[in-house]
C-alpha cells in the first residue's frame, strides 16, 4: 500500500512539472506575397542574397511546373552568412539578433545565419516569398563546437522588405 501512495505521488508531480522545452523560441516563417512574376522575384531574392554578402547558395533549384499551365516554384538555401567575426563583438553583435546559447564563461568567435527561401508562383503576376532563417556561432574557448539557436527575426525582417522592396525596383524598372 505505502509502495502504491509513493508511486502516486511521484506520478503526481512528474505530470505537475511544467515542460521545459517551451522555453525555446520558435523559428520566425515570414510570408509575403508580391505582385511580380516568378522570375522577378527569383532574381530579387538572389540580388538581395549578393548584396548582403552571403557567399554562393548551399542550394539553388528552380522547379519547373509538370504541364504548361503549372506554376513554377524555386528553393534557395544560402551558405552561411558571415555577420560578426572576433572574440571582442561577436556576443555583443549577436544578441542583437537572438538569445545565444549558455556556455559558462564560452568565448564566441564568430556569428552568422542561414537563409531558406521558397519562391512559389501562384498566377500570373502573383508570387509568393517565404522566408526562415536560423542563427549559429562558433565558441572557442570552453566546447570548441558550433551552436544554432533561433533569431529574434530582425535579421529575417530586414531581409524580407528587401526582398520586397527589390521586386517592386524591378517592377517599376520594366514599366
């Protein structure tokens, strides 16, 4: 009988405990859908990636419709994009962006992020951007290991009205 009360109890507060992993921030998705055809979209978002300096795409893959009244779809997956290097500003610089991850006295090294971009046309004239984004950093000192942790979204934000901003330039540009 006492062993029966004990297992009850500890069920009990097993299942009062909340979770833990709530805590977490969730990865910001933002969407816009932009008056342009597929292409201009297309070339908005690999002009955006040029000119914040993200190397060559880890993936870049335009998916052509099966039929001819399809729609066509396109996936872009930047390399790492280099935000903050040197052990003197790369926490500083980086919390401006997200919560970094606790490493108890940890030096970080270097900040960057990674871009995942699907472009979806959906009629004529009529596309759809969606945009993820997720934040890494090397620190040195104590674990010597690379750590991800989601980003705040003010970096996927920026992004994004760049990305908008560059569609309508190029709208603008052909009329």
């Amino acid at each position: 009988m006492k062993l029966v009360s004990i297992m009850i109890c500890f069920l009990a507060i097993t299942f009062a405990i909340p979770a833990q992993a709530g805590d977490e921030p969730e990865q910001l998705v933002l969407q816009e859908t932009v008056q342009a055809s597929f292409g201009k979209a297309w070339d908005a978002v690999k002009q955006c990636m040029t000119n914040f300096g993200c190397p060559k795409p880890q993936t870049e893959k335009i998916i052509e419709p099966d039929d001819p009244t399809g729609f066509y779809r396109g996936i872009y997956v930047s390399d790492f994009c280099m935000i903050v290097l040197g052990e003197d500003s790369t926490r500083d610089k980086m919390e401006e962006y997200g919560e970094l991850p606790r490493v108890r006295g940890g030096i970080w090294i270097s900040g960057r992020i990674q871009y995942k971009i699907n472009v979806k046309e959906e009629g004529i004239r009529n596309t759809k951007i969606t945009l993820k984004a997720e934040l890494s950093g090397f620190e040195e000192f104590i674990t010597n290991q690379i750590y991800f942790w989601a980003s705040n979204g003010k970096l996927e934000k920026e992004m994004m009205a760049k990305i908008v901003a560059t569609v309508q330039q190029l709208n603008t540009s052909e009329d």
